[in-house]
C-alpha cells in the first residue's frame, strides 16, 4: 500500500478520516491566507472560499491516507535542511569562485527507499533543494540520477539519512539495506 492510500480494511472509518482531513486542510489553508492577508475582516469572507476551494482541490489532488505526520520532527527536518542550505551554499559559492578548490563534477546513483509516487516526488523535491545536488531523472532501474558538484561527495550516505529523517516525518520507517 503507498503512503496515499486509503486502508481498505477500515472502510468504516474513511468518511470520518476524510472529514477530519478535509477539516485540518481548510483550517491550515485559512490560517495561511490570514497570515498573507492579515487579520482584516473584510477579507475573511474571501479567505474562507479560498480555503474550502483549496482543500477541494488538494483532497482530489492527495486524497487522505493512513499516515501519521510528526510536526516536531517536520520541523526538526526543516532547520536541519535550512542548516546544510546555508552552509552547503556558502561551500559551492566558495568553490566556484576560488579556483584552488576542487570542482568535479559528475553523476552519482542513489537508489530511494521511499515508494514510488508522490513520496518519492516529494523527496527528490527535497533533495533538489540541497545546493550542489539535483536529482535528473531515473534510470530503468529506478535509481534516482544526482548530478553532483564534487562527485567525492558522499552523496548517497546523504540522501539515505535525509531520506531517512522525510520518511520519519511522514510517519514511515524504513530503512536502507
């Protein structure tokens, strides 16, 4: 079963769960337009038909399934990679403009637990926001092509822990090996 999919074998429960998600979207979706618009009540009107149409939209898009977020370690997540983006981009600019250091660019193969899907999709999103990787594509094996900056890098340790750590986030384990 992927990550999106509902669970068959408690059919009982999916009106409830798809009311509850569709509640939490819209109330994340609204939150969000306040925080752009501000606290204004003449736009709250808008706000909430923006909502409901969002959550609409995102519920025919990603449909609720059984997992379980973990926001501390969202976050968590989130300020690691905020962290490595700083550092990593202050690396890459430091090696691309001082020609003594190394530069050797190249392509790595990582091959992704996470399952194929909007998963997958959203980890290889990720991953292309770490300065000095980007992920372009799959081979026939389905493993994910990096092109990498220093192909020294130790490139798949990296993406296995970050990969490690989103799928956590998600609510899944899994593990390499």
């Amino acid at each position: 079963m992927t990550l999106n999919e509902p669970d068959m074998h408690n059919t009982a429960n999916a009106p409830a769960h798809r009311i509850s998600s569709a509640f939490a979207r819209s109330a994340g979706f609204l939150a969000f337009w306040l925080i752009l618009t501000g606290l204004s009540a003449a736009d709250i009107p808008a706000g909430i038909l923006a909502a409901a149409i969002a959550s609409w939209t995102s519920l025919l898009l990603l449909p609720p399934g059984r997992q379980k977020l973990h926001p501390i370690l969202l976050v968590r997540m989130l300020m690691r990679f905020l962290h490595q983006s700083i550092v990593a981009g202050f690396d890459t600019a430091w090696r691309a403009l001082d020609p003594r250091l190394p530069l050797r660019p190249g392509v790595k193969i990582y091959r992704p637990e996470s399952p194929a899907g909007t998963t997958r999709s959203a980890f290889c999103t990720m991953a292309s926001l770490q300065p000095g990787l980007l992920p372009s594509g799959f081979n026939k094996d389905g493993d994910l092509i990096i092109h990498c900056l220093d192909v020294s890098w130790p490139v798949a340790q990296q993406l296995a822990g970050e990969e490690a750590r989103f799928l956590q986030a998600l609510g899944r384990v899994e593990s390499h090996g």
